[in-house]
C-alpha cells in the first residue's frame, strides 16, 4: 500500500494470483499440458472477423486466463476502454480525447467530443481525400506544366510515415502500378535525394504529413523539396500543384506557403501513430483508391467492435495484452517478436515498434507515480523466414524468453502465379514448423534416438516450450490488414490499462529534440553551448575537426 492508502498493482490480490499460479505452473511444459488436453489445438482459438487466432501454443491453462482475466477487470480495462470509445480524455497528462476508433466508423455513427458530433467531419475529410484520390489517379489533377503525377512523395516521420509506409507495402499488389509512391522521413538528406533522384519534378506530387507541422525533420525535409521542385519547374505557383498537407495545424500549413484549400485536416484526438487511417493515409489512398482504402477502414472498425462489445473470454486484443503482461510481468520477459510470413509485411513490425514502445514505454503511472513493475516490451522482428536464418537459433536455443507471433496467410495474393504461387506452401510450412519446433523442442532421447553422438546430444536437443501466438487468415487483404492493425492497438491499449499508464503521450522523445536544436549551432558555427557535457562537448569538437571546420 502507499502512503496515501492506495494499492499498487503488484500489491493486489489479482496480481498475487497470478503470481502464486506462476510458481505452480512452474516446470509445466507444453508437451504436458498437450497431452493433458487432446483439444487444446482446437479449444485455445478465437475468430475475429478473418482472423483465425491460436493460442494454444502458450504457458498457460485455463486458470492462467481466469486469473489474468481477473487482473483486467480488476485494473478497470473495460471500464477505461468504455471511456475511450465514447470520447473521454483518458489521454490525461496531454487532457485530450483518444478517438482513432472514430476515423474508421460508419458515416451514421454518432461520437462525441466536448458535445460535438465527430463523426460528420471525419467522413468530410474522407469524402475531401477520396475526391482528390481520383484527381490524381484519373489524370484530372495535372503538375504545373500540365503532365500528369506519375509519383507521390510522402514526407513525414513517426505516425506521419511508418502508417502509410507500412501499409503501401503490404497492399502494393491493390495499387495503381503506374503511380509510384516513395516515402521519406530521415532528415539525413540522402533519404529525399534517394527518393527523388531518378524523378521529373514535373510529375511529382510532395503530400508532406505532420500532425503538428513544427516536426523539424519534416519541415526540413519540405523545404528541401520545394526547392528541389522549384530549381526546376522555377516559379513559385507551381508550390501549389506539387504540394499538399495533412496535418492538424492550418496556421502552420500556411505558415510554410502550402494553400489551406490542399490541406487535409485531422484533429488532436487522433494519436500520431494511430492515425494512418486518418488524412495522413492520403498517399495510400491515392495509391489503392478510395474504394480500398474503405476497405480497410472496415476492418479496422471490425475489431474496434469486437473489442467493444465481444466478452473477456472471447476477446482477442483483451487476451493479446493479458499474454503480453503474462509473459513480461511473471516470466521476466523483455521482450516479444513479431514475425509475419509475407514479403508484403516486411515493414509492419517496424510500424508496431512505434505504436507499443511510443504507447508503453512508461515509467510513471496515470498519477504520476513511479512504477514498480515491467512495462512495454522491447518489439521487433522481420518476415519469418529470413529471420530463421538469422536469429531465430536465439529464440530456440538462447537463454532468453521471447515470446512471438507468428502471422501467415493460407493464399497468396492475388498477382503471383504459377511457380511463384506455388512457392507460398513451402513458405507455410516453415510458418507451421517453427511454432512447432518452438513449443515441443526436441529432447535428449529423441536426439540420441537419431544416432547423434553423445557429445553432440546437449547441442542438438531443444527445450522447447517457447510460447507463440498464430494469427491465420485466408489472404492480405486491405480488410485484413486493418483488422490485424486494430487488434494490436488495441493489445497496446490493454496492456497501458493494466499497468495504470498512459499509453497516448511520448514526453520522452522531447527531450532529445530540445537538445538536438541546442547542439546545431556548436557543429555548425562552433559556438559555445551552455550545459553540454564534456563527452560530448569532445565529440563535437571531433566531428568539427573531421569536416575541416
Ligand atoms: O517525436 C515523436 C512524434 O511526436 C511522434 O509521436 C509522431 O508520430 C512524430 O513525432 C511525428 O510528428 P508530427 O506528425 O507532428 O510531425
């Protein structure tokens, strides 16, 4: 208890449950707890919507999600997620709202903020971007010399680029192959001069994406490709057909001589890593159409109600987060990979690194208070199968428990053929391999079984029981994907719940920022900054030297 007569969470009853049970599950291995259950493979799954999720293949027994379940009604997860579905300020030290739920329902949907009706304002936005969609996409929308954009050039970083970064590249084979969509966030100019060196200024159209538009890599980045565009089409008035703005922030849209009219509005209750559903999708819409882009949001809205509505038993994005806090809170897991068996995929878990570790990488609760248990993990990973090749030998044999997902798709899309079709069963039965080889191992009998000499027998035997989740559905489709997106963000938010913090503000990326606009003018004019410390103070100095300065 504390000293104003709270209790923390780890002092709960529902926390020392789960923590009692841990001790007695302990030495439990899958191969028991399989054969103890001939129906688990079956019993321990969920649908949600296209999503087949299995999750048999976890440390855990029914009492383990009884008492984890426990745990969430006892920390008010539904309570809280209730407050965010109609509109509350549970973003409490920013004190505003978290509605991204909001930009994915249907058009009759009646959502309040502060009394006001949201929902109208975010379909106007959509209806703004699909017309604009098809400008571009028809030909109709032509650069200042009259040639038709050929190539869209998102430039934004964070929420502003991995969204529509990610998802461009999981639905590329939905998209206009004659459009070329490129997407630069790095304020190192080779990202800009990468992206657009082989382009006609002519053709191309810049979307440059900031929710607040003072991100100075963004600005830096669009004041770097204006220029760009004007060195060669050189006049001014060409700004306004080769540029528009998403952002939050008229005043600042103008401010950098973008006409308000080529802006496409979000507000400040959309979070800048849950809003490529928002204005900030503009690219990809532009790239699939508006009619796929809705899609997508249909999705997304798809799991929002199964998480609103769907019982603790049977809810996945409740039961993801309750897995997550199992194994980071009562195994000391430090971390959890993603590994999605398609090529389509291959920037999604660098997209949900931003949504779970912006989320929850908290050390203070709501209150403020230091926190004494585990928060957000470490998220990573990369297709599957390159990953086998790699670092997968860690997660099987190393002495780190890291607990996975593994998602894959019965079809491939749509556009491969023949051969490469054909390829896509040999890529999912690594997919089904792995989590097999993950759970069950290989023992020391089974090794010496195969003739293995002795002294190869420790190296060649797997423990096993590295625990996985298998999401599965038919194909990856725009749908899909916003489904799968929405069960992780809801995951995310049911893990912030849980652990009393708040999973919607980033306090800690401010601190970098302000010091990096302090130590600019000691690289480049030498000056003299007050408070920099001498390691530092040092390397500058060397970096001064090695450009001749
Ligand atoms: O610095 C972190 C951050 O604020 C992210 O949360 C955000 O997604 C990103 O920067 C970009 O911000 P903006 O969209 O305002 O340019």
């Amino acid at each position: 208890m504390n000293a104003d007569g709270r209790t923390r969470l780890h002092q709960t009853p529902a926390w020392s449950a789960l923590a009692k049970h841990r001790e007695e599950l302990a030495g439990t291995h899958l191969r028991d707890l399989f054969a103890a259950d001939p129906r688990r493979g079956d019993g321990y799954t969920l649908q949600v919507g296209d999503l087949h999720i299995d999750y048999s293949k976890h440390l855990v027994t029914d009492e383990t999600l009884r008492l984890l379940r426990e745990l969430a009604a006892a920390t008010g997860v539904s309570g809280l997620r209730d407050a965010m579905f109609r509109g509350e300020r549970i973003n409490v030290t920013e004190d505003r709202a978290v509605l991204h739920t909001a930009l994915r329902a249907p058009r009759d949907a009646v959502i309040e903020v502060d009394g006001e009706n949201v929902v109208p304002k975010v379909h106007a936005v959509l209806d703004k971007m699909a017309a604009f969609a098809e400008r571009v996409r028809s030909g109709e929308w032509t650069g200042h010399t009259g040639k038709r954009i050929r190539n869209v050039v998102n430039i934004g970083i964070g929420g502003s680029d991995l969204g529509p970064a990610m998802a461009h590249e999981v639905l590329r084979s939905f998209g206009d192959r004659d459009l070329t969509a490129r997407f630069v966030s790095n304020v190192d100019g080779a990202d800009l001069h990468e992206a657009t060196r082989d382009l006609d200024p002519a053709e191309t159209l810049f979307i440059v994406a900031s929710k607040t538009f003072t991100t100075i890599e963004t600005i830096t980045n669009a004041t770097s490709a204006r220029q760009w565009l004007l060195d060669a089409l050189g006049d001014d008035s060409a700004v306004a057909r080769h540029f528009v703005a998403l952002s939050t922030n008229a005043e600042k849209v103008a401010a950098f001589g973008i006409d308000t009219a080529n802006m496409f509005e979000f507000w400040d209750w959309v979070g800048g890593r849950y809003s490529y559903d928002s204005a900030i999708g503009l690219s990809l819409m532009i790239a699939i159409g508006p009619d796929r882009f809705r899609e997508m949001l249909d999705g997304f809205h798809l799991v929002d109600e199964h998480f609103r509505t769907a019982p603790a038993e049977a809810n996945a994005p409740l039961l993801m987060g309750l897995l997550g806090i199992w194994y980071g809170n009562f195994h000391d897991a430090q971390s959890h990979a993603v590994l999605p068996y398609s090529h389509y995929l291959s920037k999604f878990t660098a997209y949900l690194q931003q949504l779970d570790m912006e989320s929850n990488g908290k050390h203070v609760t709501r209150d403020g208070e230091q926190v004494d248990w585990q928060t957000g993990p470490v998220v990573w990973g990369t297709p599957g199968t390159n990953g086998q090749h790699a670092y997968y030998q860690l997660i099987h044999q190393g002495t780190k428990l890291i607990p996975a997902d593994f998602i894959g798709f019965a079809e491939p899309v749509a556009e491969l053929s023949g051969e490469l079709r054909a390829q896509h069963d040999l890529l999912m039965a690594n997919f089904f391999a792995q989590t097999q080889a993950l759970a069950f191992g290989r023992t020391a009998d089974e090794v010496r079984a195969e003739g293995v000499p002795e002294e190869l027998v420790p190296h060649k035997t797997f423990e096993g029981n590295r625990p996985t989740t298998t999401v599965l559905a038919r194909e990856l489709t725009p749908s899909v994907l916003g489904q799968l997106i929405a069960l992780y963000e809801h995951k995310v938010f049911t893990q912030g719940a849980v652990w009393n913090i708040d999973s919607f503000d980033q306090w800690g990326v401010e601190l970098g920022k302000v010091l990096a606009k302090r130590v600019e003018p000691a690289l480049t004019e030498g000056a003299e900054v007050p408070g920099l410390d001498p390691s530092t103070r040092a390397l500058v100095a060397k970096y001064r030297e090695l450009r001749g300065r």
